[in-house]
C-alpha cells in the first residue's frame, strides 16, 4: 500500500448533486476530477448493500480512468417500509432520476401502511458508504448514518435527492429547508468521510 496521502481523485459519480457535496468535503489542495472529465457512464449497481454498490462503482471508475476513485452509494431506509427505498432510492425517480417523483412514491407507500401516519414519527435514515479503490492502492471503506424522520410535505429548495423530507434528528426542519454548509456539517456523508479524511 502507499504511503504516500493521496493527492488527485476522481469522484465516480454522474450525480451532480453528489459530486458538489463531495468536492465540498474534500481537501482545497486535491486535483478533483469527475467521471465527466472521462465521460464515463455508470455501471450496473447490483450489490445487496451500500457498501457493495460503493465497491462496484469505485472499481468500475478506477479501471475505465486507471486514477484513484472515491465512490459514494447512499439512500434513504424507512423503517415502516422495511428499510426501503434503502439501496433502490435513486431508481424510485425512474429513468430520469425525478425526486420529485420518488417523494411522492414515499407518501404512497407510506399511505398504504397507514393512512394516519403524517400524525406519527416516522423513523428513518439516510446512509452513505464511501469506498476509494485504486491502482497500488488498499481498498478503503467507510460508512455514516443520519437517524430522523419523515416531514409530512415536501419542504426547502436546497439540497438534492430526498433532501425535501427528511427532517434529522433534534432538528425542527428538513435538510431541503438547511443552509448547504450546516447540512454538510452533520449529515451522513459527512460522518462517513470524516472516517476517511486522513487518507487525503
């Protein structure tokens, strides 16, 4: 393994919304580079977890731009629904990605479960597993949660994804509703990259 601290990566992610949250994460003296640089598609995400779709699109990236990669594979798990929509959270937006779309299946099936549960605590959490994968390089992995619950109405223009209803624990709003730099500080990206931090 190097020794060395890593200097240049790419971010293997096409989600814009991702690779601006991740390059805020990273250290201001890194060479960031994004899959776009490349014009790299995505690979097929077929892992059972977080952490196996983060390896599988580390690995892919890596190997396309033979650079370092770090990958993210997150989502949001519902307890009520069984922990869905979990590692399936970006296809509920359809080919198109639409968020919009995949709330709106969230209420759905929240609906189905119980019509009365905008009057309860819907407990959930959003999960982030960052994997950097490389030539010469060990894999590393890291994972970080958020617990909170479900907002009743989509709420806040900030943010991307599910952002809209997701209200974090101990806070009165969503992460929709919360400046980018105080989400950024707590959410769980951010708890898995601090694990990861000094490898950079």
């Amino acid at each position: 393994m190097l020794k060395k601290k890593i200097i240049k990566i790419l971010v293997g992610t096409n989600n814009i919304g991702k690779l601006r949250e991740i390059r805020d994460l990273l250290p201001k003296n890194l060479e960031i580079y994004s899959t776009s640089d490349f014009k790299i598609k995505s690979p097929i995400e077929d892992g059972k977890t977080f952490k196996e779709n983060s390896l599988i699109k580390a690995k892919y990236f890596s190997k396309k731009s033979k650079m370092i990669c770090l990958s993210d594979d997150s989502g949001l798990e519902i307890d009520v629904l069984g922990g869905d929509p979990g590692i399936y959270s970006a296809r509920w937006g359809g080919k198109k990605g639409d968020f919009v779309r995949a709330m709106n299946r969230v209420f759905k099936e929240l609906d189905k479960k119980d019509k009365k549960w905008k009057t309860k605590k819907i407990k959930a959490r959003f999960v982030c597993a960052l994997t950097i994968y490389g030539p010469n390089q060990k894999v590393i992995n890291s994972v970080g949660k958020i617990e909170g619950s479900i907002s009743s109405v989509m709420k806040g223009k900030n943010g991307f994804g599910y952002d809209p209803i997701f209200i974090p624990e101990g806070k009165k709003i969503t992460f929709g509703e919360m400046k980018p730099l105080i989400k950024y500080k707590m959410d769980h990206r951010f708890k898995a990259f601090k694990k990861i931090k000094k490898f950079f």
